[in-house]
C-alpha cells in the first residue's frame, strides 16, 4: 500500500476529478482513495484508463455506504463505474451500530472471492474497532480516520500499530486550516518547505499512509515531495504538542 496516496473527497465529478488524478499519477502517486458517497468513482476510473499504466501499478480504495442492504451489490456498482475487476482495497465508510459485524462478515467473503485484496474500515475509534474485531475472522487491514497535528489521535495510532493495522489519515492537512497555524509555518521556513509538506511528513514518520486531497496540480505535485527530508525529532514534539484531543477522541465524518 503506497504511503501517499491522493484522496478525492469534495471533488466534483468530472473534469475535476478526472485532471487531479491523472496530474496525481504524473506526478509519481500510485495511490487513489474514492468512495461509492463521493460519487466520482466514474471519474476515477476514467482517469486511471487514460493514464495507460498496468492495473497492478495502482492501489485503488473505494468505500461502501454502511447505510446500504448488500456489500456484495454496492461493491459491484462501484466496480462497475470503475470499470475495474477488483479493488486493492474496500472499506466500510464508518461504523454502524448493529450493523457493522454483519457487512464485516460481507467484506470477508468479497476479499475471499478476491473482488477486493484487503478489507478495512474507516472512521472507527477504539470502541468501535475492538467490538468489530471480536466477531471477526480476519483482521481489518487498514482503519482510516481524520489524524493530523491537531487530531493527533495517539491511542488509536499505537493500538492499530501494535495489532499490524495500516493507520491510514485523511484530512492530513486539516482541510487546509492547519497551514496557517504560526508553528507549522515556523518548522516549514526553516526547513525551507511547505507547511503542507511539513504536516505530512509529521504524519509519515508516525508510520501513517496519507492521502492529501488537492484539485490543483502545484499542490499536488509539492505534497508529494516528501521523502527528501525527515523532521527531527524536536520537531516532531513540537508538532505533537499540537494536539487538541489529548489522543483519545474518536473519528468522525
């Protein structure tokens, strides 16, 4: 699973989506995160055929709706507007009480049938993951919440680390607030990088996947430069210091 991926929440359908993925893919990104509730899956999918690279050359994550009857049926509609055979990862959007064991049990037997090569899910905090984790067979290999500088979510970092679950962040950016914060842009100037760069690296060197939504191709192509440089671990305090959930709220959205 590559560790930078382009994430396109909020983008609309279309000539949006399909320019930010192919400049993503231009500039070396082989990761893209879409869900069925985004509605641009077409998009994507058309983005990924005009690029002409191999199928296997792309970690593709699509996500279902726990809203829906059938995990098998929606996974099929998205496949079929990705005009993909299998995706490299299908996650459940976000928990649903009463709800969740049952479409894990689904998930299961779609990576069993090799319709998806790994199963997750996504914003589940300690709760949530622990009780879906007692009825399940297979471990979940990812579970993707909203972590940053600011949502710095330590407890649920260290225990999907020490269970072998991929600690995947969205929102890295903080939806672009966090590039104003006077201490990221303090560590960026002397760095001598973006303040975007800067949050994302923070959140690499905590062992995260990160997938940084941006439609414009000179954000798209800075944030990816980010494996030319590493924070020290003073700054890395200084960032954690950061932190507004004192590592214990859940994810939402």
């Amino acid at each position: 699973m590559p560790v930078l991926g382009l994430g396109v929440w909020q983008m609309t359908a279309g000539s949006e989506t399909e320019q930010a993925v192919e400049w993503a893919l231009e500039a070396g990104y082989r990761h893209i995160d879409t869900a069925s509730m985004y509605r641009n899956e077409q998009s994507v999918g058309a983005a990924l055929r005009r690029s002409g690279l191999p199928r296997e050359h792309v970690f593709v994550t699509t996500k279902l709706m726990p809203t829906h009857l059938s995990a098998a049926r929606e996974l099929d509609k998205s496949l079929g507007r990705l005009s993909l055979d299998y995706v490299d990862l299908y996650l459940i959007h976000w928990p649903l009480p009463l709800r969740s064991a049952r479409l894990w049990r689904e998930l299961e037997s779609l990576h069993q049938r090799g319709l998806a090569r790994e199963i997750g899910i996504s914003n589940f905090g300690l709760d949530r993951l622990g009780k879906l984790m007692r009825g399940a067979s297979r471990m979940p290999a990812v579970d993707q919440v909203q972590f940053s500088p600011f949502q710095y979510r330590r407890r649920l970092l260290d225990y999907c680390l020490e269970q072998g679950i991929v600690f995947e962040a969205y929102s890295p950016l903080e939806r672009g607030k966090g590039l104003q914060d006077p201490t990221i842009t303090a560590v960026a100037e002397r760095l001598g990088r973006t303040p975007a760069q800067v949050m994302l690296r923070w959140a690499i060197q905590h062992q995260a996947v990160v997938i940084p939504k941006s439609s414009r191709k000179e954000r798209i192509f800075s944030n990816a430069q980010l494996f030319d440089f590493e924070l020290a671990d003073n700054d890395m305090r200084i960032l954690d210091a950061l932190d507004r959930t004192n590592g214990s709220a859940q994810a939402r959205g």
